[in-house]
C-alpha cells in the first residue's frame, strides 16, 4: 500500500492533450491544476458546487459517490474531478464549457475589454508628484575646494529637484555609487521612490538622452485582474491590459479560496496564482509597448483586503473568522521583487490601504476616485461585484459596510450570467409586443447576460408583471402554464419548466446562437443580491439618520458593461429611491483610484486619511442587518413608501 | 612557458607548518597571506621597507635585487617576501620577530588592554534613548469591536511606548506577524531600529520574562580595532576586546593599503580582513559573555574614512587622490549582514558621520566625547594616530585638519617602538646620575617603547642636552665619541654607531631583556611626526586668529599608553605652550564617541550637527601648511617665542 502510494501517473487532458505526473490517489482537479487546467470550481473543491465535471476516457479511479451526477452522466464515466482520485494512467476530457483554459484568448480579449471600462482620473486634483519618479540629476565633480563626499553629493543634488527631507539608500547602491557617478561625469538618472514619510534612492544609471520609467497600476479583483501601463514622467495611461484570476478554481469567491488554502496549506500557491497573473499582464503590456521590464519602477494594487494578503502571502484567515480581521490594513510599500512580481529588480510594490476585512483598498480607491469624501452633501459609493460594499458620507464622515451578497450581478450563479465580454447582453428591454430588444457588447451574437442586462432583465420581468414582487414568476403566467399569459403579451412557449424549475426564455435559439434563458434560481439569486446591498445602505442611512432626499449623489462600481441603466437599480430596489441624474455609473474605480495615488503623494495622503476615517460596520454582528435584508427580498421592497417613484406603477399592475 | 605559467605549487611555512597552493610566479608574500601568515609589511609590498624578510630553505625562486640586505642576509638565502616570486614547491622560514601571527595571542592580550583606556560617555550628558531597541509589548487581542489589522496594532501599541511617527516594517516580518501574534497572544518583545528618521520594526519574538539586547561599539582603528559590548538594555559596558587590524600585512597605514588594493583589485580581501577581524571580536565577546549572536542587535563603528570604506567595500580610491573625496561621509546604517557582520541577522550597522577623507568619524567621535562643541572657551582636540587629527574650535565654530605625521608615536617605524602592551616602557626620566628610571605596562620586563614612553624620551633626551633644537645627537657628545661626554653625566659606552647611524641605549641588556635603543633615525621620525601635529595646530589657529592664550583645554586622543605626562608633548613642541593643567589625555574617544551615539538619538544628531559644520582645512593645498611644518622641525621649534615656559631651560642650556 505504501509502494503503491509512492508510483506516479501520468494524466492527460483532452482536448488540450496538457498532462501531469501525479502521485496515486492524488485529487483530479489538482491534477487538471498541474497540468495548467483550470477547471471551473465554485466551491472550491467541496464537491457541492459540481461545476468541475469531467469525462474518465481511461484509466482507474476512485470516486465518492455524488448526488450531483445524473444516472446518463454516471453511465458515460462523467465524474466530478474534485471528487475523484488518480489510481493509474489516466486520460480524461474536460468538456469544453467547464475548461476556462479552453477559452482563455477569448477571455483575455473580453477582459482586456473591460478593463478599459474606467474612469480617469479627474485631472487637475491632485498635482503631479508620483510615487516613484526618475530624473536627472547633474552635479559639478568635486574639486579640492568642494570635497562633499559622493554620497551627499547626490542627496544635495536630488534636494534640488525635489521634497526629500528624510533619504534613504540601499547598500548596493551606496556601493556602486562612486564607480557610477564618475564613469558618467556625475550626471546621472536617478529614480527615488516614497517609502512612507522617507525617500529611498532605488537606482542610479548614467544618464541616457531620455528619462523612461513606467509603472503598472493593478486592480485585484476577485474574478478579473486589471492592468493599467503608465508613464511615469507624464502621468499618461499607455496601455491597459486584464486577465481573469486564476485562482478562480479554488473557489469563485475569496472566503471560498482562503476556506481552500486553509485546508490544503495551499497559501504559497494561492499567492503564485495572482502574482503569475499579475506578472503575465506585466510582461503582456511591456511586450506590446516594448517596454524594457527593468523601465518599469514601481506597482500600485487597490483591490479587496483578501486579495492583497494572497498577493503578500500574508495570513488571510482571520478575514473570515471572527473577529474578522485583516492582517495589514495599511501594507508598508516593498520591493516588488520580494513578492515576485517581475519589475526592476529594486522597484516598489504599493498596496492602497484598506479599512477593514471586507472593506478593501478598491473601496478607498472608489470614495477617492468620487471624491464624495470631499463633498459637502451625502453621497453614497457602491462597489457591486462578488461582495457589495457601501460607504455613505461626504467631507465630515464616511460610514461603510459590507454586504455577502454573492457575485450574481458578476453573473455567476446565474444559468446564462456571464462577466462583461463579447457576446454578454448588456441592456435588454422587453417591448409592449412581448418581444425583446437586447444588445451585446461587440454586437456579436448573445453569449450570456452581464451584470447591467441581468438588472435590466430583473428590472423588466418586474415591471412587465412577469414577475411578482416576491420575484416570483407570476402566479397566473405559472398556474396556467405557458399558454396563458398576461393579457398584453404573446409568450408562446416562453415560460417552461426546466431541470431547475421554472425557467423563461429571453431570447429564443437560433442557427448562431443557443437561447438565452432566466430561471427562477437565477432570479433568486439576483434579488438576494440587491437585497443585500439594500440592506447594507439601509443599515448606513439608518445608523447615520440619512434618509434619501438628504443624498446628493449614488455612485456605483463594478464590472456592470458599459450601459447601464441606472434608473433600474432603482426600480428593482437595490438602490435608494433618489432621481436618475442623481446615480452615477463610475466604472472601475479600483484602478483609476490606485493610478491617482500613484501619481501624487498627495492622493496617497488622502487615501490613507479615508481609509483610517472611514467607520466600518459589521453587518455580521448587527442587529437590524438581517431585518433590512429580509425586507429588502422583495421586489423593490416591502415597504412601497421607500419606493415612491416605483410604487406607482406596482400599485398600478396590481 | 605558458605551461609552466599554469603550474601550481605548494608552499610551506615554518615553524608554523602552515602551507598554501599557489601558481608558478606568486609572489611569496601573497602565498603567506594565502597560508594566513600575517607578514609585516610598512610599504604594502612595494619593496622599500624589508619587513617581510623570510629564509627559503629549500625550493626555486626568483629575487629582485635589493639594497635592503646584507650581503650575509644575501648568503643565508634571505629574501624579501615582497620581492620574491615561487618558481617550485618551496620551504620557507618565516622570522618570529617578523611574523605577526607567532605572537598573535599575546598582541591580542596586549591590544586588549589598550581597549580598557577609554574614557566613558559623561552620564547624563545625553537621555538614554539607543537607537536600537527592544521591549515588551501587550496589545488587547481583536475584537468584532477592535478589528484594527495586527500590522496596525503593532504600530499602535509600540507608539504608546517610544516616539516613532514614521515606521517601517520588512517583508518578512509583516508577513510572519500575524501568526506570531496569535501564538504569543498578542504579547511580544519588539526590536526596533532607528534609521535616518524612520523607526524600523527589526524583529518581534513571543515576549520572554527578560529582555536581552545587546550591541557592539566598535573603533575602527588602523592598527587596532577595538570592541565594545553593550547592554542595550540599561546602557553598561558589559566587557571588551580589541585585536590588530589584519589589513596590516597590506601596509601599515591605510593609504598604502588602498594602493595595494588598487593595485592588485583586492577591495574584497580588504573588506573580508576587517570584517573576520570585527567578527572575531564580536565572537569573543559574545562567548565570553555567554550570549547568543542573535541578541546582537545593533554594532557601530568609528574610525577614520577610509577604514569605514574598506568594511563597507565602499571604493576609497579617491581619498588619496585629488581632489581627495569620500564615497559617503554620512553612511545610512545598513542591515549589519550586508557587511558580513555576524549578528541579529535583521541588526543593523551604524557608522558615525564623518568630515572628509582625512577626517574621519573617529574625529566626530572625538568631538563628541570631549564636548569641545558645546563649551564658549576655544579648546583643540587632537588625535594622535597614524595621521595627526587636529580639531579647534567651539559652540559657535569648529575647523578641522589632518597631518600625515605618520605613525612614530604608535611605535611604528621606531626601532624599539611598540603599541601600548604589556613590556611597553610608557613612562620615561633620565635621572641626574644618568642613569634612566621606566616603567613598563604590566609592570613586566621591558620589550619596547610605547607613544607616551616615546613623548618621555624625546623630551628627556632633548632638556638633558643628548640631543639638540635640531633634534641631532649633541654634537659635543658625537664628536667626542662615547668616551666624551656632557659633564653631568656618566655615559660609558651608550652613544653608539650602529648599522642605522648614531644610536643610544636606554636600556642595558640584562638576563631576561634585550637592550633597549634609541636611533638618529627614530628621533628624526618622532620629530617629524610632532612636527606634523604642530604645523596643523598653527595653521588652525593662525587661520582663525587664535593665540595660545585663547585656549581653555587641549584634549589628546589615541593609544598613547596610561600614563602620559602631557607636559612633555608641550616640551617637544608638540602641543602649543599652554599650562600642563589645560591638557587633558583622553585615550580613545572614538570607542567612547561611538558607545555616546549608540545609547542616544539626540547624540547621534549632535554627531551629525559636528561633522556637517566642521570646517575642514586641505594642509596638503593650504600654503602655509609646508612652512610651518619646517619650522616646526626644531625642539621644541624654530620660533622659541612660542613657547616661554620651555625656551627658559633652552636658552639656560644653550
């Protein structure tokens, strides 16, 4: 038994022919991750998630039996990797839509597309000073008169031409100094980077006709990974790039991948997974611009606090454990080296700061990039992607909180939800024919539906009267079965019942294209979803006696598309009853929050001021919280006088 | 030939029987170093000082010519190791006398004693505040109410305890925090280092029932290097050590030491030598004392500038080159283990401040210790070493100058000159009867003559007429031959012609002693070298108007010996005629400068404030540096209006 332990066997993968030499009894799905595999898992290898289905074409195995296999499926030898164990050589086929490996071009293309999804930031703010910068830095040689030693000699130089009061110089460099400073006749490039209240000397080159020096600014979402290219001297944005996270197969969510690492000790992998992102967007954007990688000086990160501690590799498990704590919430800046992104080898890595476990650096970067904390009227942030996180506040407080509203309007956990790409509908009406009109993002054939067609969708169902205000399908439409519908509609066969209950068909199937459906799961899920984020801005408003006419302004964030309409938010009630012009779609701001701090100390102050002003609510310890959300499980809400604007045409249908 | 070139023989040493692998055509005295056979070497291998002088017994060599020895030397197979190149395996005898591995451990005993003569910092002079630290810290565990980040709570709680508004934390650390936190229950020994402004979080351990830190101050000397062991904890010298500097082999002062690595790009071995030298001390230290390395968190040096450059392989070439620089004045303390220094591994290196290239932090050290900087009256340090250090000034004004007296009073190039050991006659009078009252170090057997002992013999040769201004023998005496002598003395036979001219026995030869001699030679250099410190003191005090009468102290820094009786280096002409009250012998300040700044930030800024506002004075470009020197080569000088209270017994004598 020991013997038989200790053999190796090869798996191969089809389509992709990827293989792995595993050891026997080791896990399928850890086997399809070390062959590159990516399969679909969203929980984490729980076995309960069954998105991780494979087809056994040869070889032994062991399986746990499972009630997620159908008897058909169980017949043709479809297992669930996660579930099954290497007892031989082994072939197996991964179908093609659970292999994310199998579409990667195509989702790098969809994410490079959202991540142009952006807003820059306003110009003029803040003043150009950036986090790391490169100059010249000419000094006359010294003579018998001015024998300053090398070392001050370039410090007085640099003072010069910046704010440096406190300096600091690695030893290598204090070394090589005197050799570099008279090969190139004391002229030189000199890069100094802002390492918290001191200036630290990073590199010195002799200097060349013309000062490069590029950063990369990141955000670290949950599902995508953004890139954005700047050039430092100028502040422009050169080229933006973005991948989905590859730790997407240890669970879809982040309490899913920290529950994971936990319990396979996996922390050192989940930290190689994000940081080989991060260095493959890196290496993407320099190729395609041509960028020397050793031009690129520094890294900035915003994103949520568990992604930044996988980044690090700092203990993230107390995130989800009570007391619900961060590691480090305001991380020191470090050589990106040390965390194996591949820049400079003496480049800076920066993480914005966070407020809490569940209220990241994106959220900062967010409240920064609106700039409601300098207003004096109300606003609220809304930061909608597998969590909903909520700050209310203007330039005297900010209140935030976070709502486990699950990734539906991500589209995940949702039949044909899918993430802002190619093919996703992202606005979707259904006119008073019954007939729909939609438009997907390339207007290539409809693939899925992202978040702002999923709100739309919710949104149109809702007040079209084909879904009731529990968000169930309509009793009548249901009772009578697909024939009978509501009088001003033709729905044909539109609405049947499906594996998973009661579906509707939003867009019927064609020679292209498969059909687009909603199940009632789907709308489940959706609802929940808004009740949450609901639930967290009533706690906020209650808590600070803010009530809607009081707000200025709504921002919401989030990897939506590029058309949404807002007013739906309002209309599902997922958000406060406030007028349209009021709410404002502002994109990522996780990236345009982290490229404004990294062009301007001054941001970096203002982020850390937010950050450690901000008050955090635990809804998990809360007592009104579940109250909210229970009320908030209604389509808009329970209570119709929070809703005036939707009310009327509820009261109307009904 | 190319051949034979490649050849590798081995060559052995007696009587150590060390033995070394070397190419066909090594120099001999490299295959020594090689072998780890010190050698005495004054000119660093150029092959005009005939210190390494060893015996071949058996092998092929090839020899340059030399006037350096004799021709009985010649016949006995004698060579210059220097000179001597390997042409087979070889035999080679090296001379006790000359080896200074052979007496290793009695210079060591020897350069321990030296170690002890230090003046302690002033108490209270400066609040006790190290600039590296360690404490206990107890923070509250986190709550769902308290859920600040642990990196956060750190700062938090060490911030109760010391003043540190910017911290900084390694990668390392911050990433081993959070586990250590929980497993200590959020109670910890914190170690924090200060650095140029920033407090750094240098390590956090479980807190144990006793803090233990301690730190090495270090005198960076270039004939001795001494330790210091300190109790971080409350600030005690717990022991000390001190050893010859290595490098010694290389040359004995260090411009021929930068010459030899110039020449032969050995920067490294330069450095490795310093650094196994300081480890050694550390490593005795710490045995002796029974303590773990790793409770070394902290080490600080002084010394002169070009001995911080070769322990930090930081490029010295320019401080013996016009325009005569340093690569750093001001170093940034540095991870100790990026130096090679085996302590904490996280501990840091600190150097102090320093002026110019001759004017090195062993000076600021000086300053420091005297306080010269805080006093309204006008004082003059002086620190006689290898180079002559003279500072004047005071609160408002401090100007600086080095002589490159060369190193006669440290007993170097003086036939019976030694370093204050035991058997070093430091204490010297020539009685009425002619005959010579001494006193040795350890009150032992008389080996040789140590700096104050070499003051005392000058003097007393000089106010007994033996020797005249000019610093000649007595030319009565000479003419007349030992036979003749001046009247109140019975000479016999001790003015002698010797194979190095005119020499003087101070000493007889007994049973357990040789004799002890003074030459024409050695009085010429010890001339030469007070000459040296008395010029720069000229130029010091003419630049700045100052007249003797102005001065309030003279201080006098270096390894003179015990008991120096100041008043002689007045009779010499060392030292401007002042009252023998207003001279202060203050032994090794650099050590004492050194300890001052490590167990104070305040003395660490004051260091800064010296080394930054001292006036430094080039006597190399300055005109009337060379004028002044010529005149002062007269006892006590050629002006004898500068010195009334010795110009009495001149002219009564005359």
């Amino acid at each position: 038994m020991a013997e038989s332990k200790k053999k190796k066997f090869t798996v191969c993968f089809e389509p992709s022919g990827l293989k792995a030499e595993v050891h026997s009894g080791t896990v399928l799905l850890e086997a399809a991750h070390k062959a590159g595999i990516y399969l679909s898992s969203i929980c984490g290898g729980d076995g309960y998630c069954g998105k991780c289905k494979v087809i056994i074409d040869q070889g032994q195995f062991q399986s746990r039996p499972t009630t997620l296999l159908t008897p058909d499926e169980i017949r043709q030898d479809v297992v669930l990797a996660c579930q099954t164990k290497v007892l031989s050589d082994m072939t197996v086929t991964v179908p093609k839509s659970h292999a994310l490996q199998a579409s990667q071009i195509l989702m790098d293309t969809d994410a490079h597309r959202f991540s142009e999804l952006t807003g820059e930031p306003e110009a003029g703010v803040f003043e150009f000073d950036p986090l790391v910068c490169k100059f010249t830095v000419e000094m006359s040689p010294p003579t018998v008169q001015d024998h300053t030693a090398d070392h001050e000699r370039l410090y007085l130089a640099i003072r010069k031409q910046i704010d440096a009061p406190i300096m600091q110089t690695g030893f290598r460099i204090l070394q090589k100094l005197p050799y570099l400073l008279q090969q190139a006749n004391y002229k030189v490039a000199v890069t100094v980077g802002r390492r918290g209240g001191t200036t630290e000397v990073i590199e010195v080159e002799p200097a060349g006709s013309r000062v490069t020096n590029f950063a990369v600014a990141v955000d670290l979402g949950t599902t995508t990974v953004v890139a954005h290219l700047i050039d430092l001297t100028n502040g422009t944005t050169v080229d933006t790039e973005a991948t989905y996270n590859s730790q997407i197969n240890f669970g879809e969510d982040y309490i899913r991948r920290i529950i994971y690492a936990e319990e396979n000790n996996a922390f050192d992998e989940m930290q190689n997974r994000i940081v080989q992102d991060v260095n493959n967007l890196i290496v993407t954007l320099a190729e395609r611009q041509r960028i020397d990688l050793q031009d690129i000086t520094a890294i900035i990160c915003a994103g949520n606090t568990a992604m930044v501690h996988f980044l690090l590799n700092l203990d993230p498990t107390r995130i989800r454990k009570e007391p619900y704590i961060a590691s480090a919430s305001f991380v020191p800046p470090i050589r990106a080296a040390e965390a194996g992104i591949q820049v400079n080898k003496r480049g800076l890595l920066y993480c914005l700061p966070s407020v809490a476990a569940y209220v990241g650096s994106d959220i900062v970067a967010g409240v920064l990039t609106t700039r409601i904390y300098t207003k004096k009227g109300l606003s609220i942030f809304v930061d909608i992607g597998t969590n909903g996180e909520v700050v209310l506040g203007n330039q005297d407080w900010l209140v935030c909180a976070s709502s486990s509203a699950g990734p539906a309007f991500e589209g995940s956990g949702v039949k044909h939800g899918m993430r802002a790409g190619a093919g996703a509908i992202e606005k979707l009406t259904i006119l008073d024919d019954g007939s729909i009109e939609f438009k997907t993002i390339g207007d290539t054939r409809p693939v899925g539906i992202c978040g702002s067609g999923l709100l739309d969708t919710l949104a149109e169902l809702f007040v079209n009267g084909i879904i009731d205000r529990t968000g169930r399908f309509n009793p009548a439409i249901k009772n009578c079965g697909a024939k009978y519908l509501a009088p001003r509609f033709t729905w044909g066969s539109r609405l049947t019942e499906g594996d998973e209950g009661l579906q509707f068909q939003l867009i019927p199937p064609s020679d292209d294209h498969q059909e687009i459906l909603i199940t009632q799961a789907d709308i489940d899920n959706l609802v929940r979803s808004k009740a949450g984020v609901f639930a967290a801005i009533r706690v906020l408003m209650e808590s600070t006696q803010t009530k809607s006419e009081d707000l200025e302004a709504i921002y919401i964030a989030g990897g939506f598309g590029n058309f949404m309409n807002v007013r739906q938010a309002v209309t599902v009630g997922m958000l406060p009853d406030v007028p349209a012009e009021k709410i404002h779609f502002v994109g990522n701001t996780s990236v345009a929050g982290a490229k404004t701090v990294l062009l301007s100390r001054k941001a970096l102050k203002a982020a850390e001021k937010i950050a450690k002003s901000m008050t955090y609510f635990d809804l998990m310890s809360h007592p009104g919280y579940m109250d909210e959300f229970i009320r908030a499980n209604f389509l808009p809400h329970t209570d119709l006088s929070l809703f005036p604007s939707v009310a009327g045409s509820v009261v109307r249908r009904a």
